[in-house]
C-alpha cells in the first residue's frame, strides 16, 4: 500500500507498506523532507509497525514522536533529532491515505456548480442541502459558485446578531441578513462586489487534519488561482488571504456529522465601505482607530488588483480548479432546489435561526 502527503509550505512524505492480521507491517518512510541523524529514519519505520490499522491519526504521530525522544534517550540515534519540511503529523496522515483511510484531492471527481442568482436564504440552504446529500451518498464532492441579486449580511453560525448587525442600516439598505450553518465571521455581500464559493468534500480529503490546517489545504488551489489573474496571494492568520495590498478574503468551515465538510470562502471584489460600515457593527470596532484609508485597504478589492469584471475572475478560479482537479460540469436537480427552498422558508429566514445568538 502507498500513501503520500505533502505539507503546505513543506515537503513530500511518502509512506509504502503492507498490512499483516490487521497490523502494519514492512512500513517504508520516505520523501524530499530533511532528517537528521539518518538512523531516526529506521526508529520511524519500526515505531509504525505493528500499530492497528484503525489507529487515528494524532494516535500513530504520538507514537512516532515518542519513539524518537526515546531513541535520543537511549542512545540508539547518534544525536539529537532533527525533521525539517516534516513532521510526525504529516507520516501519520501518509499511513492513512496509504491504507485508504484519508484520500487525496486525485481520489475524487468534482462536480463544478453555477446555478446563476439565487435568493440569499436559498445559497445558505444550499450549504446544507449539498454538504447533507454528500454524507448520504446521493452527490459527490461539489465546487459550487455564489451569485445573487439582493444586498444581504451572512453571519456566523455562532454570532451575536446584535453585535454584528445594525438594524437601522439593514433597514436603510434593504439588507436581507442569513445566519450561515458554518462559523466564522460576517459577510456584506451586494450583487456583484464578491466572489463567493462553497466547497463541500468527504472528511476522508482532511483525514488528520486540524482546522487550522484544513484551511491552508482546501484554499491551496485559491493561492494558484489568484496567481492566474496576477495577484500574489498569501495565507494570513488561520483562515484568512491577503495580498500586499490587505485583506482579500476569508474562509469558514463546518464538519458534519455524516462525514462531509462544508468549506466557504468570499473574496472581496468592490465592496462599498461606506455602506458595509453603516451594516456592520463588529466592523466600526474593527476600524475605530483606523482612517479611511486603512479602512479601504482592509477589503482591498480584486477589481482594483486585477483590472477583470467579477466574471473574468470567477471563470478564471473555475479554470484553475479545473485544470488542477478531475472536475465535470454539473447543474442542481429540481428536488435539491426545492429542497432549499423549503429550508430557506421554514430555517434561514425564520426569526428564531437568525435570532438563535441574539
């Protein structure tokens, strides 16, 4: 069995073994990474065998981590050890995919979907709808594109609704506000002054992965991606990218319970600040010791970095991920729709779901 992992912003792990009355057995580490003393490479490999294949990820790195302390101890390394590129994390996730316990973005087809303008509740509804039919088998992995044609607020699925939200400037600009199913933070969204994307795949993809590091792993392909329209893009923070110009965009993440993740993100394209300030109560706070110029360059827009429409940019991100993944077009079925509708009606607009942090 062959696994193999590479760390974002690191190296290659690889992992060959065999599997023996459900134990491993003839584990096989290698890859690009740097290890120092070579002797911690043999520790490695026989720490790993004989572990149970149902072993958990954050189990087997323990188990590699402190063969090699006790090795250093004994005396059986010939000096401290040293995994540069690597670490035990990273061959405990090569097991897994070798085993067939965590998979790989080449493991799966994904359906790309651009259903067109949708209603506010009914993109959030969609979120649940997707990630749902994902954990029951009835859709496989989905990169779905936002479009809509209302001024609406997404807000985390954990936050105060008066904190983030001024009703009197919801009620200036007929602002639609949809409590999303995923954490994070608020979102101002108007028609055409952010690129939004849902990305709904199996936990096996992020097998022994944290959050923090799921972020950096599911938003690889968006660094690629903005690179094509000629913007040097960097992760910032958890789950944040930005540019040396600022902030660009943020990500949100829920994990079902049925074994599929829902993963989000919405870039800034021409948002008006003003406006969003005038909406967004968490956001004056952010800024009250910041001019206007800092505030701009918070949210600084792709329009201005790229010189292209908003739909220059989507089809570029839905060219990059196309060319980087096994992808085939795919539409919504009328049942999903409805479906989503049905939620958006009785869930995501009612009072006591966006009132449940009130």
């Amino acid at each position: 069995m062959h696994g193999e992992y590479k760390v974002p912003g690191g190296k290659l792990v690889v992992v060959d073994l065999e599997v023996r009355d459900d134990l491993l057995d003839q584990v096989r580490l290698s890859g690009d990474f740097f290890l120092e003393p070579d002797d911690a490479l043999e520790v490695i490999d026989d720490a790993l065998v004989g572990q149970p294949v149902g072993t958990a990820t954050g189990e087997l790195a323990r188990t590699v981590d402190e063969a090699l302390r006790e090795a250093e101890r004994d005396g059986r390394v010939t000096g401290p050890v040293a995994m540069v590129g690597f670490d035990a994390w990273a061959v405990a996730v090569a097991v897994r995919r070798a085993l067939g316990l965590a998979t790989t973005w080449d493991d799966h087809t994904f359906e790309v979907l651009r259903p067109g303008p949708l209603p506010p509740a009914t993109l959030g509804a969609l979120d649940q709808v997707l990630s749902e039919e994902l954990a029951e088998g009835l859709r496989g992995p989905t990169l779905r594109f936002w479009d809509w044609d209302e001024r609406a607020v997404f807000i985390g699925s954990f936050q105060s609704l008066s904190n983030e939200v001024d009703p009197a400037g919801v009620a200036k600009h007929d602002v639609t506000v949809v409590r999303r199913i995923s954490g994070g933070g608020a979102m101002f969204m108007e028609a055409g002054n952010c690129v939004t994307f849902s990305l709904v795949v199996p936990a096996s993809l992020v097998d022994g992965l944290s959050f923090e590091q799921s972020y950096a792993f599911l938003d690889q392909w968006v660094l690629g991606a903005l690179a094509d329209v000629g913007v040097e893009a960097y992760f910032s923070g958890m789950n944040d990218v930005a540019s040396p110009a600022g902030k660009l965009a943020g990500s949100a993440q829920k994990r079902l319970a049925g074994g599929a993740v829902l993963h989000h993100m919405t870039m800034a394209y021409d948002i008006d600040n003003a406006k969003m300030l005038e909406v967004l109560r968490i956001g004056r706070e952010k800024l009250s010791d910041k001019g206007t110029r800092s505030a701009n360059k918070r949210v600084d827009p792709l329009r201005s970095q790229t010189g292209l429409s908003r739909e220059q940019i989507v089809d570029a991100f839905e060219a990059h991920f196309k060319g980087r993944y096994a992808t085939v077009d795919s539409t919504l079925r009328p049942d999903e729709l409805r479906r989503a509708d049905e939620l958006a009606r009785t869930k995501f607009s009612s009072p006591a779901w966006i009132n449940r942090v009130p």
